[in-house]
C-alpha cells in the first residue's frame, strides 16, 4: 500500500460518520493521516425518531465552531443533516448519496416492506458473520475481517433504525454549504450510475476509505485546502 498523503491543514476540526453497520475502524486510515478528525459513535436512536431529530443529538455532543463534515455510505446521508446543526464549512460524502433520488432501485423497491425491518434477525445474521471473523481470514482476508468484525459489533437497534430511516429517506436537506462527492466505479451498494460525484475512484468499491485510502486522504486534503483557502 502507498504511503497516506500528509495533511495540508490539521486545524480545522474534520467529523465523519460510518456506514450502516460500521464504525470508526471504517476509518482507521484517515485517523492515521488527519489527527484532527473525531468520528462520533452511532447514539441509541429514539423510537421513530428521524434522520433530522437523530443529527441534532449527534451536534449536540460535538464542539462549537467551524468544522467539516462527512461521512460514508448512510453516514454521508445523515452528515447532510448534520450540517444543518453545526458550522459546516462543507460536506464529504465518501460513497454516499446527496438526495433520495439517488437511491438504487433496489432500495426504493423495498421501501413498502419497511415495516418488515423490526423483524429481521440480526442477532441470527451477526453469529452467521462469526466464522468470517477469525485469526485465519485476518490473514488472507483482512478487508472481510474487519467488515465482518464490524457488522458482529454492531448494535442491532442502530441497524434496524438506520435501515428504516434509509428506505423512508424523502426529504434532500437544505444545506449551506459546499457537498464534495467521491464515488467508487465498482460500488454495487449504490452504484455509480444513480449519482453525480465530483470524483471518481477507479475499481473503487463501496468502502473507498478502507480499499483506497491514498485516494480518500487525497480528496479530503484537497477540500482542506480549498476551505484554507477562503
């Protein structure tokens, strides 16, 4: 792997927000590279509480001022809400969506089976990921590793709530500021042909800040720069 790209600006507060089912490991290599970024921990949702309300509590627990943020996947959708309640300076969305347009068909398919999301087992489906996190795919595959480590960890409220909130996603918020967009060509999760990024990442998947961290380091550098540079 190349060497992660220094940061121009190291000043300027940097919040990202994980994907559906993960969290901050999702960003180890921007935590290497950028000491100034915090990636807060998903909140307990409160029941039927909207992607809005669930943005509020999250700048609530974030210091005042100046910052960027952003997130990846779901992450990004909620970090568009987000920049509603802090001082953003802009918006990274890191294989994510700005609109619900922009969903795939397949999600804007199920969104009549939303109802049915309280019961999926994910308790049942995070035991099935078990095997996948083990010493010996660490060691031939660390990418399935830490994904499967992450959806074992992850806390079965916050997923069903996230996953609601995804497939009822209406409304595009109202935001201030500049929206960046890196995209993956190859992401089958929200694939490229229903978005408009800014950047493409070529062969780039849906966990861009994992598989091509130079590039992700790189982008969020350059938006650095650009917000220095007002």
């Amino acid at each position: 792997m190349a060497m992660i790209t220094t940061p121009v600006d190291t000043t300027t507060p940097l919040v990202l927000l994980s994907g559906l089912a993960a969290d901050a490991r999702v960003f180890t290599p921007q935590k290497i590279a950028f000491p100034q970024l915090h990636c807060p921990a998903w909140l307990p949702p409160h029941r039927q509480e909207s992607i809005d309300e669930y943005a509020k509590r999250i700048a609530d627990t974030l210091e005042e001022g100046p910052c960027i943020v952003g997130g990846a996947s779901f992450g990004g959708i909620v970090a568009l809400h987000l920049a509603e309640h802090v001082d953003a300076q802009a918006v990274i969305l890191i294989g994510s969506i700005k609109s619900p347009s922009q969903l795939p068909l397949y999600a804007r398919c199920a969104r009549p089976l939303r109802s049915l999301v309280p019961f999926i087992p994910i308790r049942f489906l995070q035991l099935l990921a078990r095997p996948i996190a083990t010493r010996a795919i660490k060691r031939h595959g660390p990418f399935a590793y830490g994904l499967a480590c992450q959806f074992r960890d992850s806390n079965p409220v916050v997923f069903r709530w996230s996953l609601s909130r995804l497939l009822d996603w209406s409304s595009t918020p109202a935001v201030s500021c500049p929206v960046f967009h890196l995209h993956g060509d190859r992401d089958w999760t929200l694939p490229l042909r229903y978005t408009d990024p800014d950047k493409i990442v070529a062969g780039g998947g849906h966990v861009l800040s994992l598989t091509h961290p130079d590039e992700v380091n790189a982008y969020i550098n350059e938006i650095l720069h650009k917000n220095l540079s007002k």
